[in-house]
C-alpha cells in the first residue's frame, strides 16, 4: 500500500509542478496548439501537457517499481520513450498517419515481445479458447494499436481524456491492488496521480492540453493494463476472479474503444483513411446539441461508469452474451444520441450583425482579433 501511495502521491506532485512551467515555456516559445475550422477552441492553446504527464508518470514509476522484482517492466518504459518522443515530435512538427502507425508499432513490438503483453486466450468467446501463437500476437498487436489511438481520438473536448484516463486507471489499479499485483497497482496509480494533477489545469476552459504526447501515453498505458487484467482476472488460482473478463475490460475502455471503432468505420465506408480528421465523434456530437466541456465530460464519463457497472453485475453471464449485449447497449446509446441532434448551420462573420437572422438552428462563430490573428499564421 506505501508504494501505491508513494507512487500517486509523486506523479502528482511532479506534474503539478511541471504543468505551469510548460504553460510558461509554451507561451514564450510560441508554442500552442492553433485554432482551425476542425478544432473547437477559438484562442491558441499550449498543447504539451503530455510533457507534465510523461515526467510525473515515469519519474513516480522509476522511484517506486522495483526491475528485480518486475523485469519486463523496463521493456514498458522503453515503450512508453518511444511513444514519449513520437508524440513530441507530431506536437511541435506534424508527423503523418503512417509515422505514427510505425511508431505504435515499434512500442508495441516492445511491450508483446519483450514484457510478455500477449493475449492468450479468447476465454471462450465464439467457443475459442487458447489461440494458435500467430494469431495471439496478430489479436495482440491489434489491440495495442486500437487502444493507443483510441485514447488519441477521445481527445477532443476540455478534461474529457483525463477524466477518461483517471477513471479506467483507477479502476485497474484497485484490481491490481486487490490481487495482490502491486506493481502494475503502482503503474495505474502513478498515471492516475499525474492525470489528477493534469486536469486541474486541464478542466475548461482548458489552460493546456496534453497532445498527442499525453493522449498516446495515456493509451499504451491502458492497452498494459488491459491485456494483463485479462490475463490474471481469468487466470486459474487468480485471488480475484472475474468471470467474462474480456467483456469486464471491453465496458472499462467502452468510451474511447467504441468510439474509435465506430468513427474508423465509418471513414473506410467512405472510402477515406481511418486516421482522416471529420467532427464525427460522439463529443463533436454532443457539443452540438448545446452541451458544454463540462457536460460532455462528465455525461461520458458517467455512462462509462455505467457499462462497468452492468459487465460487473451480469459477469455470471456467458462471455458470448455479455459482449453482444454490451455493444447491443452502446449501439443503442449512441442511436438515441444522434437521432436528437439537431442539424446546426455554422456560421462565420466579424461580429454579430454582421449574421443575418436564421431560421434554423444554429452556431455563431463571430473572428474575433484572436481567431483573426491565428487564421493569419
């Protein structure tokens, strides 16, 4: 329990203590993230948060994880270096969809081949179980890479991927504690700490974001710990044992997961690339049915909450049950969300009379000489 504490309590303190720094560096530096007709802030953003999270997680980890006792935990944080500089670099230069892809890739060779974060198992889903290695590593890879970029997409909205990140990190660090996996405890806790200081400055209005350098982070972090609760929630002689415990993780990352799957979808549909920008995520949808950061927010976050609660509840169920009826659930949520939304006309001008009335329901964006002077750089 001390080095859990110990582990919260000094990512917490770093990146609390990193976050107005970055600001102030960011600020002199010219270094923001600037509005566009795809974004939904008006006024540029310092957008390297994810350097206070990076430092708070990895310092807090290295001061309280012990190699000896957990040896592939290095190959972790050579992972979460790689992620930590391809994020940085696509923050302050742009990097394409496929170098960001290749370096996904490279981290997740590192954590499957070297820390052992393999799935093994379908636990009986579709009446498989054990699964032939290719296939493991195949189902492997993919995961790691769904659950990084699902993290990367949900950022779109004020404290949204924080509060998203804390809830799911916590979730798993109480397993974690509970049986008695105090290490990868302290893993989920030292990113919850430094998430939790984050979103201080993070809550809109927003003084910062984390980037791509945080949001990726926050995802291989997850895709960790995922794929080892399922490994040990499932596992025979298990202190805690989960029944369905794919279909517990699935409602754990719902959010972020259902989001990205459906919004990839829909771009191969199309005919466009998966990693091709729209405003066609469930935030953006929300946002434009009136409701605010906060209410976006804390409304997602509740009704994930709300999907763990139901896996948990009903994981005497069959695993090809529960699963089925959770995406049933999120299909369902989602439908009635969108057929309310109402068709908004976005209009642009210098200020307000300039806009002639409209009938329809609609979003006033007046340039103001912020949103003037970023349109110009």
């Amino acid at each position: 329990m001390e080095i859990i504490l110990l582990a919260t309590i000094l990512a917490f303190v770093i990146t609390f203590t990193a976050i107005p720094v970055i600001i102030n560096v960011s600020e002199i530096k010219k270094l923001y993230d600037l509005p566009n007709a795809r974004k939904i802030h008006a006024t540029p953003v310092p957008s390297l948060g994810g350097l206070g999270i990076f430092a708070g997680f990895i310092i807090s980890c290295l001061m309280t994880i012990s190699f000896s006792s957990a040896p592939g935990f290095q190959y972790y944080f050579a992972a979460a270096l790689v992620i930590f500089f391809l994020g940085l670099k696509d923050d302050i230069l742009i990097l394409t969809p496929m170098k960001k892809i290749i370096g996904q890739i490279i981290a997740a060779f590192i954590i499957i081949y070297k820390g052992g974060i393999v799935i093994k198992s379908m636990h009986g889903f579709l009446g498989v179980t054990e699964l032939p290695e290719i296939i493991g590593l195949t189902l492997t890879y993919l995961t790691v890479i769904v659950i990084i970029n699902s993290f990367n997409l949900i950022d779109g909205v004020d404290g949204l991927a924080a509060g998203l990140g804390i809830f799911t990190t916590l979730t798993f660090g109480v397993y974690f504690y509970i049986a008695a996996h105090a290490e990868f405890a302290a893993l989920a806790f030292a990113m919850c700490g430094s998430l939790l200081a984050f979103l201080i400055f993070n809550r809109s209005p927003a003084r910062i974001f984390m980037g791509d350098t945080g949001s990726l982070l926050i995802g291989l972090i997850n895709a960790i710990l995922v794929v080892q609760f399922i490994n040990i929630a499932d596992s025979p002689g298990a202190i805690m044992p989960l029944q369905a415990s794919p279909a517990i993780a699935i409602s754990i990352l719902i959010i972020p997961l259902f989001d990205t799957l459906r919004v990839f979808s829909i771009r191969i549909f199309n005919r466009r690339s998966p990693f091709s920008p729209d405003r066609n995520h469930i935030h953006h949808i929300l946002l434009d049915r009136g409701m605010s950061h906060k209410a976006v927010s804390f409304a997602l976050i509740v009704v994930n909450i709300f999907f763990v609660a139901i896996a948990y509840c009903l994981s005497f169920l069959s695993i090809n049950i529960l699963i089925p009826v959770l995406v049933a659930l999120a299909f369902g949520g989602f439908a009635l969300v969108y057929l309310r939304k109402p068709r908004l006309m976005v209009v642009a001008g210098r200020d307000t009379e300039d806009i002639l009335q409209l009938t329809k329901p609609s979003r006033i964006l007046p340039l103001t000489p912020a949103k003037k002077a970023a349109e110009r750089n």
